[in-house]
C-alpha cells in the first residue's frame, strides 16, 4: 500500500487578502521547506534525457516579455524524462518524471493543427525526435516493471493509455502507478475550452482506477523526494523536488528557462528590458491565464525552493520538464543560463543480483546547447 507524508509547510499561505502578501508569506513558507529538504537525506539516483524538441510560441512561453515577438513566432522548447529513484521504508522506489508519449501527443488539439498547417518538410527541420520512453529505459538497463511511479508536473499534451493501460490496451508499465494532484485529475475530466486546446483528446480515458494515486496538498515520496502544489499553470500543477549533490532540483513547466525565474539577467530579446519595466521577478509560461496570480507566487515559490545554483549562483536551481532550447532559426531567445544536463548517484536495478545490484559511476555532468 502507497503511504506518503504530507507536507504541512504551504498550507494556508495563500489565504492572505493581498496578493503580494501571499506571495511573501509563500516565499517564507519555501524557505522552511528548503532548509528541511537540505537537512534530509538525498535522493538514490537522479537522471535528465532528451525525448523531443518542439517550436512553442513565444507569446505564451515568455508571456508579454519577449520583444521580437512579431517576427520570431517560436521558441524551441526541449521536453525531457527524468529517472528518479529514492530511498524508502519497503525499499528503493523508481519514479519516471514527465515520460511524455510524444508519438501521441501531437493529437493534443492545439499541436495537431500547428501540424496540420505546416509543411512536411519544415515539420522536420523544426521538430527533433531524440528518444522514447522505451528507448531510455533499455538504455540504462532498467525493465518496465522495475518502474514503480510515473508522475507528470501537469497534464498538458500527455497521453499516458500506452503506459498505464485502459480498456483497449495492456500496460507497457505492468506495476506503476500514476502520481497526480487530484485537482489535475479532476480538471483533465472536465476541462474548458481554453483548457482542452493543451490536453490530449482521451489521453487518460479508460484507464483503470487502481493505477492513479491522487493526492492533495504537497507530499514527500521518500528520501530526498516530494511532490509540491505549485498551482497555476493548470490548477492541479505540482513540482518535483529532488535533493541531489547540486543541491535541491525544481522541475515544472511554470516557467519553460531559468531566465524566467531570473529575467533581469536575461538574454532572450526583450526580457530583461520588461521585466525591469514591470517590475517582475519571474516570467510564466503562458498559454492559459486562468489562474496567473497563483502561478506568479508558484514560480517565486520554486525558485525559493530550489535556491541558487551550483553551475552559476546567479541563477535558482530550476530545470525545467520542457526548457527553452538554443536554436539559430529563432533568433533571440537563446537563454543566457541552460541547464542540458543532470546525472546523480547510481542506479538501482531491481533484477540484478544482490552483488551487482547498484551499478553505474557516480558522477555529475552538466551539458550545454
């Protein structure tokens, strides 16, 4: 049986009448929470890989701020899996971070007529397949039945039948369990207009209940491991936080660059110039506005979280689950921090014999584009 703590540090920070009060007592609430995680154990293992990049309009990716926006439609967004495992009371535990079905997909309404009304020709210059999920796992060694969890920061475009099952198909992952805030679970059953554009048509349709573990709140999954509400870019949206040896990685799509948790510092044109203007500390992602007041204070809430980084202190400790890529054909939104890369600890194969049970160098690699 799945027991999770509770994270009781966020609860009721948001109530204030004022808005910039939320956002300081949230901001207040993530210190705590930080130095928490720092005084706790790290996670076992820690991995980003490359499944696929994709041209994300500008407008919404740096909302309002990017300035070239009338001649440079698109941003290259760059979406990765992270594989995570972590120490538990019945064991070490194996959590796939957005292993997005990409082949999928692209029948998310908004990407399926962006391809629609693009030549063949161009679709291939400006989308790159790197890997699939599968792909990923046989490269690393790791079977799909050793994966226990799976768990998205929100639903967006995500297609997860082929992984969990429904009445069609089998399970391509015969033991995992979906980890999902029960408001996105909730919402990707009963969406608005403005809402459906992002998701996938029956992308969880038919899929059975015993495999979808909702929780409310924020969690901790394990050692060096939890699960936070930081709602705004959907209303369900959490962010993973993993304790590793660069410090405390925050992954969501909030923001889709680290300049967006920092856009003083900014490369990409305009931003900076914007955000001194405006008098903003953060950037969102915004292709819905629903909910923008909660997703200002979430950004602010991860970047507190995450602290300043270890490659360039600079800027916070983001890695973004799609991040804002270098790419010539789109001029000016190179970002002037990239993260690529991140490879901690050692991987655990539950079907290796005891002896050869953890394998792999430890190490840590930072790649740049």
């Amino acid at each position: 049986m799945t027991h999770f703590s509770p994270i009781r540090h966020f609860e009721d920070t948001r109530k204030a009448p004022g808005q910039q009060s939320r956002v300081e007592d949230t901001r207040s609430a993530a210190k705590a929470f930080r130095h928490a995680m720092l005084a706790g154990p790290k996670a076992h293992y820690f991995q980003s890989f490359d499944l696929v990049t994709v041209p994300y309009p500008t407008r919404y990716g740096l909302r309002n701020a990017f300035s070239r926006e009338r001649f440079v439609e698109f941003l290259h967004l760059r979406n990765r899996m992270f594989v995570v495992q972590f120490a538990t009371p019945e064991g070490i535990k194996t959590l796939l971070v957005s292993p997005s079905d990409h082949e999928r997909g692209i029948e998310t309404p908004f990407f399926r007529r962006l391809a629609d009304h693009t030549p063949a020709a161009l679709t291939k210059f400006i989308v790159k397949r790197h890997a699939t999920v599968p792909e990923v796992l046989e490269r690393i060694g790791l079977r799909p039945e050793d994966v226990d969890y799976i768990t998205y920061d929100h639903l967006h475009t995500q297609d997860v039948r082929r992984w969990l099952g429904s009445d069609e198909e089998d399970a391509y992952f015969p033991n995992a369990k979906l980890l999902v805030h029960r408001q996105e679970w909730e919402s990707a059953q009963d969406l608005n207009p403005y809402q459906a554009d992002w998701y996938c048509p029956s992308g969880v349709a038919g899929v059975p209940a015993s495999r979808v573990h909702c929780f409310e709140g924020s969690i901790q999954l394990g050692d060096g491991v939890a699960l936070v509400h930081t709602p705004g870019h959907t209303e369900g949206n959490h962010s993973i936080v993993v304790h590793t040896d660069e410090g405390l990685w925050v992954t969501s799509e909030n923001g889709v660059s680290v300049d967006a948790y920092a856009p003083l510092l900014s490369t990409a044109a305009g931003v900076a110039d914007y955000a001194r203007v405006v008098g903003t500390e953060v950037i969102i992602n915004g292709n819905t506005l629903e909910n923008a007041v909660d997703q200002y204070i979430s950004m602010v809430q991860e970047k507190t979280i995450a602290g300043p980084s270890a490659r360039d202190p600079r800027f916070p400790n983001l890695f973004p689950s799609s991040e804002m890529t270098p790419f010539w054909a789109f001029p000016g939104t190179r970002p002037a921090f990239y993260v690529g890369q991140a490879h901690h600890g050692t991987l655990h194969r539950a079907g290796a014999a005891a002896a050869g049970a953890v394998e792999g160098d430890r190490r840590s690699t930072a790649g740049q584009g």
